[in-house]
C-alpha cells in the first residue's frame, strides 16, 4: 500500500513518506496485536501529529516463544533518504507493569552528551517514543489489557545504514536513528525545497504585505506560535536550509522586510556566511563558537571543550559555566547581522535565535528594530 500525499513544487507534484518513528509505532502496534489478541492484523494505520493518517501493510508479523514480533518497511516517498525501503520491527512481551520502549539490533546508541536522548539510551527521539507508546497503549486498551509490555525496536539492516548517515560523526553508534517531529517525510530534494519556498513567498507577497518571516523548520515555527502569536498576521514561509536562497526569493518579490526565527544550530552558521544549513554543505557550529569564545577572551581550555561537543546546546553550556554565555552570543549575533545584511542587500533583515532547551538567546540589531516597529504598528 502506497502513501499517497503530495506537496506540490512549481508544476510538479512529489509523494511524501512516512518517518522511522512512524514505522516503529507501526511496528509496536502490529507486534501488541498480535501478542494480545492471537491475530496478526492485515492492516497496520495511524495518525501521524502532522495530523496525516498512514496505512500500510506489515512485511511480516508472528510469534517467537512468549514474544510477537512485527515488521514494516520505510517509505521515503520521493525524497531521497538512504533509509527508504529500510526494514523497522518491533519485539513485544508481556510484563507485569508499565510500558517500555528500547532499542536493539541496529538502533543506535548515544555516546556523547547533548542530544535528544541522553548517553546510554537508544537513539530513539522524543516524538517517536511518545508515538510507540501512544500506539501500543491504544492496543492494550481496546483489549482490556491492564498489565506491562516491554518493546524493543530494532532494524535488521541498521547498522550498515547509520553508517552512511551523520550520526556517527554526532555521537550515534551501531545504527540508525529513530526519528522524526511530523511523523510524515516530505520530500526534500534541493531544487524541489528551493522552488517550494519560492512558492510560498510568491504567494505571501500576493497578501500586499512588504514584511515576511523565514522559518527554516518546524522548531522555528513551533516557537513562532507559541512565543510571538502577536506576529500571527505577518506571512511567512518555511526555507529549510537554504536561507540564502530564501532570502533572495523574498527580495525578488519586493519584500522590504525579513525576520528570520531559527534554532541555534542552523543561524549560527550563518554568522559564518553559510547560507547553505545542511550539514553535507557544512557543519562548523564548533568552530564558529570557539572562534567568537576566543574573540571573547576564552581561554584554550574553554576552547578545547567547545572543539569535542557535538551539538549547539553543548556548546552553550561550555559557555555557560564559563561565565561567557551572553558575550559569546552576542558576538555571533553581530556577526550573523553582517551576513544577512549583505545578502539582504536594500531589504531590512535580523534574526532571533532560540534554543530548544535554553528558550529565547537573542536578537540582532535589526530585529530588535523590525520586532518593535511591528509589533507597534508602524
């Protein structure tokens, strides 16, 4: 059973496909079935958080001793992602209370700190925890089942495949990760997410409005609604990782003004000229924190911890304990204004910074103008 959704780019149509997370909440809800009820379901479905429901069709489901096991198979739709087709099962069996979520062959484990899970867990993101046991519980409750079950999650080809992802080089080893927000892959070819965004800001500009705010993902828009609703009226398009090609799309259009609301692991490579976030472009968040912490007066052994942390909010606590947290910041926010003034070129542009973890860090100079003057009316 195939996925059939589609986001369109241009003139052309592109099928989506559905996460990792998806595919082991799939897996956990076959595998509990069949553990509880005796039956193997034909029919696997679920509503995803975007609100999307999928339904696909188990690669295999049976009993192994006391324990059921299920498996699905990852539909990347037509997005390029070295896990399509990729085989995610679970491993269910009864316990006497509660209900636990692991990870084993092929799910990876997390060696550093400063990621989703912490060091030791498997890598297993938030959401998709959330949605295993959301899954497996809805199972136990239509039964009437009142006692535990322990799943593990595990991909018989993982290992070889999380060799060809980043997580490696972030602290991730002997597998794949679990992830996803949406629950719901989009695709994400360069050209398709280039001309998606350049459709969004055409269709902005139709508002006649001259000011528009640039998201590069989902965090950036979950912050947007919750922390700024005062800024509900202004458009704005989401951009991925290519800001500078967002940024040049709004000046095209004939907007005069820019807001950029981002996670701090993306802007801060901005302050570096790298209009390009994806991290097989580049990824040289370390650098650029030990570079502005060495302008700060950091000395080499501040430098050295910031140089062997795997994420921004690592780097951030580096900082903090410090006592160089705001300085720091504060030079990357300078620099980051540059950057964006030069490609924004006549447009007015500023950027606010956040952290999922450490909440609001900062604005540019800019933005600290653009944020008042709208917010006023003006």
């Amino acid at each position: 059973m195939r996925f059939e959704h589609y986001i369109r780019s241009g003139t052309k149509r592109l099928r989506c496909g559905y996460t990792t997370g998806t595919c082991a909440a799939l897996a956990a809800a076959g595998a509990v079935m069949l553990l509880l009820k005796g039956e193997a379901p034909e029919i696997l479905e679920l509503m995803t958080p975007k609100g999307l429901p999928v339904e696909t069709e188990p690669a295999f489901c049976r009993r192994e001793g006391e324990e059921a096991l299920c498996g699905v198979c990852k539909d990347a739709g037509d997005d390029p992602d070295v896990t399509d087709g990729l085989l995610i099962c679970a491993r269910v069996r009864r316990t006497e209370t509660g209900i636990t979520v692991d990870g084993g062959e092929g799910i990876g484990r997390v060696t550093k700190p400063g990621l989703d899970q912490p060091v030791g867990a498997a890598a297993i993101n938030s959401v998709p925890r959330k949605m295993i046991l959301e899954a497996a519980g809805s199972v136990c409750e239509a039964c009437g089942y009142r006692g535990g079950l322990a799943i593990e999650i595990f991909a018989p080809d993982g290992k070889a495949t999380g060799e060809k992802t980043f997580n490696p080089q972030l602290g991730i080893e002997g597998g794949i990760s679990i992830l996803g927000t949406s629950g719901i892959v989009e695709p994400m070819s360069e050209r398709a997410i280039v001309e998606t965004t350049a459709l969004e800001i055409r269709q902005a500009a139709e508002s006649g409005s001259r000011r528009i705010v640039l998201l590069p993902g989902n965090y950036g828009l979950d912050y947007l609604t919750g922390e700024l609703p005062e800024l509900a009226a202004v458009p704005r398009a989401k951009c991925s990782n290519y800001i500078g090609d967002a940024i040049d799309c709004a000046r095209l259009e004939g907007f005069q003004e820019l807001l950029l609301v981002g996670h701090v692991g993306k802007l801060v490579k901005l302050a570096g000229g790298i209009m390009n976030t994806h991290s097989r472009v580049a990824d040289c968040r370390r650098e650029l924190f030990t570079a502005h912490a060495a302008l700060c007066g950091a000395d080499a052994g501040t430098c050295r911890m910031l140089m062997q942390e795997v994420s921004s909010d690592g780097c951030l606590r580096v900082l903090e304990e410090a006592g160089l947290r705001d300085e720091v910041l504060r030079s990357l926010l300078e620099a980051l204004q540059r950057q964006l003034s030069r490609r924004a070129e006549g447009m007015r542009a500023g950027a606010l910074m956040f952290s999922r973890t450490a909440g609001f860090l900062g604005l540019t100079e800019e933005a600290e103008s653009l944020l008042r003057e709208w917010r006023t009316g003006q």
